[in-house]
C-alpha cells in the first residue's frame, strides 16, 4: 500500500533499535507457566516483524502484552511496528510505556528519539538521543549519534549534523547509514572527492540506495567524470526506476 511504503521510506532514514531474539525451544504445554507464553509470543511477534509479516507480528505481540502488560521489549517492539503502519498516534503511545517501564534502556531511548525527530519534535527527541549516544555503557553508541545527527538535519542544523556522523563513525567507521549522509554532505558542500570516497567506504559494507547513485552520478560529473557518471545514471534507472532520484536524474538537461 502506498501509504505503508511511504512510512517505509521514512523509517530507513533512521536507525531502530530492536532486540534480537533467538527463538527457543518451548517444554509441553501442560507445564508452560504464564511468563513463558508471553515470552514466547514476544519472539514470534519480533520475529515476524524481521520478516516484514506485520499482521501476524501484530497478533503475537498484543498477546506477549495480554500475557505481561509490563513487557517494556513488547512494546518497544510493538511500538516500531506501528510506525510500520504508519499509525503514529499508536506508535508513540507504546514507546513512551516501554521507557516508563524501564527508564534506563538505552535501546528505547534511541527508538522514542528518532520517532520524535522524525514527527517534529526535536528538542525532546534530541535529549534522549544525545543521553544514548553520550553514554559510555551504549555498546552501539554510533546508532544513537547517527539518528541525532539526521535530527539535526531536519533541524536545519548542518554543521552539528556533520559532527555526529563523525563522531558516529569514530565509534564504528563502517557504519553505512553513517557514511551513507557523508556522502550527500560531502557533494553539497561541493567536496565531490570526499563524497567519492565516502561513496567507496559505504559499498564496502553496503549495497547501493537510491540516493547514493544519485549523489554518485551528481559527484563524478561535477569531476567531469562523464562516462562513470553516465554509469551510476543507468544504475539508478536500472535499480530504483520509480524512485524520486531516477525522477530528477530523467528532468536533469544534458544528463
């Protein structure tokens, strides 16, 4: 549905949090104490969500809740699933249970943040995602940085916005979505060999995106690269043929 693909497309701008569970062997339903069923709900209903199912995730996590209102993971989890969906409304109700449950979670922390961000609420969304990223005990301290860093892009705040995703790929230099903005802030400060190059660090650990065939084609015709750059032009229209970038790259004159 156009709708869902749209909240899709926001959703990749930013980084989600969710917990990976390994499904497990259950024992027989004779002895299965009421804790362990709603455990076992909540990891079918993350992992269905992995596999984009979003009605059956949907189901098993209402009955992870039905089972331990206080499941703060169910409603993290429950919460980005209705992002998903594009109920926002929902979305935020469940995000800021899970956080009133457990205070202290960093994975939270980071989810509500970028939700606030991305629905306009910087200044609330930026104090929980600078807590994240600030905070030493955040083994993944480069997701935080990198949401907070495209919340300042939608602050208008660029140069700030740069000095995250540094920070973030201090943390982790291979860290695609990270590189991935680089690579556009590089090309519109007119830095296109820095945007190459960010460009080549990002398909070490990642597979192009629209945008980064378009900021590609865009840098090395600036370079006057014109056969590498007519190159990245055919990928796009090749890969992502209904995508805004192919759109703009077809109205581009002498492109």
């Amino acid at each position: 549905m156009p709708v869902q693909l749209e909240a899709s497309k926001k959703l990749n701008r930013f980084t989600p949090v969710l917990l990976a569970v390994m499904l497990v062997a259950c024992g027989s339903a004779s002895n299965a104490k009421h804790d362990d069923a709603g455990d076992i709900h909540f990891q079918l209903g993350v992992r269905y969500l992995s596999m984009n199912k979003l009605e059956l995730a949907k189901e098993n996590l209402l009955r992870a809740l039905t089972n331990n209102s206080d499941n703060a993971q169910a409603h993290n989890a429950l919460a980005f699933l209705y992002e998903k969906l594009n109920q926002p409304d929902k979305a935020k109700d469940h995000y800021e249970t899970a956080l009133n449950l457990v205070p202290n979670d960093l994975a939270v922390k980071n989810n509500l943040g970028r939700f606030l961000c991305e629905h306009g609420e910087f200044e609330d969304g930026m104090a929980l995602l600078s807590e994240a990223g600030s905070n030493p005990l955040n083994d993944r301290q480069w997701l935080a940085l990198t949401n907070a860093g495209r919340c300042q892009l939608g602050m208008g705040q660029k140069q700030q916005a740069e000095n995250y995703f540094r920070q973030a790929l201090q943390f982790n230099k291979a860290y695609a979505p990270a590189l991935a903005e680089m690579q556009k802030m590089a090309y519109e400060k007119s830095d296109f060999w820095a945007a190459k190059g960010f460009l080549q660090r990002y398909l070490g650990v990642a597979g192009h995106t629209s945008e980064t065939l378009w900021f590609a084609a865009q840098a090395e015709r600036a370079l006057g690269n014109k056969e590498l750059s007519k190159q990245y032009k055919n990928l796009l229209l090749e890969k992502f043929p209904l995508s805004t970038e192919a759109k703009k790259i077809l109205e581009l004159n002498g492109f």
